[in-house]
C-alpha cells in the first residue's frame, strides 16, 4: 500500500506534526455531565508510569466523517 501500510495511508489520513504537544479539546456537553470533565488532552503524550510507558495511535475515521 502507499505510504507502508493501511494506517499511514497519507492519501486519506493526516499524521499529527506536532511532536510532543498536548492540546486541551473541550468535551460534548453530555460527556461533560457524564464524566464531570470539560476537558482531555489530545495530542503526541505518553503516560510514563512506575514500570511501564503507554501509549496509543488511532485513525481520524474514528471523529471525521
């Protein structure tokens, strides 16, 4: 496939340029009443805990139309 496999498919999927930069993304008012939360961190992180590192990579067809 071009661009090396299904999920860096650059004709269809815009990769994230902003290297290690977290953004506050204000959450839908009914998940706000849900989970008493207005906001999450969306960006490049990693949660770096006692004796592990996490992180996760997803498409933008999960939000995008």
């Amino acid at each position: 496939l071009c661009d090396d496999g299904n999920y860096r498919e650059s004709r269809w999927f815009t990769g994230w340029t902003k290297v290690r930069h977290v953004e506050d993304f204000r959450l839908p008012l009914v998940v706000q009443g849900v989970t008493n939360q207005v906001f999450v961190p969306f960006g490049d992180a990693l949660l770096d805990l006692h004796d592990t590192c996490i992180g996760i990579e997803i498409c933008e067809e999960l939000w995008a139309p």
